[in-house]
C-alpha cells in the first residue's frame, strides 16, 4: 500500500490523523472492495478528505467519481472543478478532463 498502511483500519486511522495518502488508499480499499465490502460513498468521502488535505491523487478520483456517476450522484460541474485543481497541480490528464468537461457536447 501507498500509504504504508496493511489493512482499512489502520488507512482509516493515518487518514484521521490528516495524512492524504493514507486516505487515498482507504477510498482505494472501499472503492474496489478490497479487504471491506465495497462502499463507494465511502470511498468518495475518503477521496475528499484527501483532497481537503491538498493531495492530487485524492481530488482526481473524487473528480472521476463525481465525472463517471460511479456510485455518487453525477455532478460534471463539481468534477471540472477537482479536475481544475489537479490541474494547476500539474496534472496534465487532469487539465485534459477540464478540458474536455468545459466544451458544450463533450461530457
């Protein structure tokens, strides 16, 4: 694991101790059903927290969750809006996304 973390507890405990990666590899675990039965929501807050923390990997799937409907309510505004900043975070797939979800008939 990323995070340095060996089960969803212990992503859960980093992650409520503000550390983004181990956030991004909880969501991961909820996400995929990974060790814990699969929990999109979950997954998606887990995601935001990491990006609350500024950590690009975090706003990116929340943004390609919010972007695809994948278990959360599709929201392309929002997800432009985490792909913009993953973006100015150096992200050039992420600046693609924005792209592409700016310009009428390509979402």
């Amino acid at each position: 694991m990323i995070a340095g973390c060996d089960d969803v507890e212990e992503c859960n405990r980093q992650c409520a101790a503000q550390q983004p990666t181990a956030c991004v590899t909880a969501g991961h675990l909820y996400e995929f059903g990974r060790g814990v039965p699969a929990d999109i929501s979950r997954a998606f807050q887990l995601y935001i927290q990491a990006c609350n923390l500024k950590f690009a990997g975090g706003c990116y799937n929340a943004a390609v969750l919010l972007d695809t409907g994948k278990g959360v309510d599709k929201d392309t505004r929002r997800a432009h809006e985490l792909y913009a900043k993953v973006c100015a975070m150096g992200s050039k797939t992420a600046c693609a996304r924005a792209t592409d979800l700016s310009e009428p008939g390509k979402t």
